[in-house]
C-alpha cells in the first residue's frame, strides 16, 4: 500500500517540473522518488542537490555507485 501517492507529471507543481524532465531525460521515465518528493518542491530540490553533489564529489566510483543502487533496489524489494 502507497503511503503517499506520487504525483503525475499533471498534478507535479511548477517549480518541480524540471527535475521529472530531468529524470525523463537521464533514465528514460520519472523515477518513484521524484515523484513523491514532488509534494514538496524545497525538498526535492534538496534531495536532487545532494544527489548531484554526491557524485560530483569524485568520492564514489562508478562501480561502487551501481552496488549501491542495487543494494537499495534489493532493500526495498525492487528486481535490479
């Protein structure tokens, strides 16, 4: 059962329209978590920042970045 129902690229408000772009753009779809944190755009943003900076860092290698994804996907019950 959702918690809380992700938003639809119609009822996303504005100031969050760029980061379903974005993800359309990067992964081919708006990723889940986009969708949710869209309710509250300050909080998007902030998530997507700390992503972007994360792997501008230079600290996290590609490799270790694709295990991380999987280990989450594997966490919360999502075939990778």
């Amino acid at each position: 059962m959702v918690r809380i129902r992700p938003l639809s690229i119609d009822d996303v408000p504005p100031p969050s329209r760029r980061h379903f772009e974005g993800d359309t753009t990067l992964f081919g779809e708006v990723l889940n978590s986009t969708r949710v944190l869209a309710h509250c755009p300050p909080i998007l943003d902030a998530a997507k920042a700390m992503g972007s900076g994360v792997m501008r860092s230079g600290h996290l290698t590609e490799e270790l970045r694709c295990l991380i994804n999987i280990k989450a996907a594997a966490m919360v019950g999502c075939p990778f």
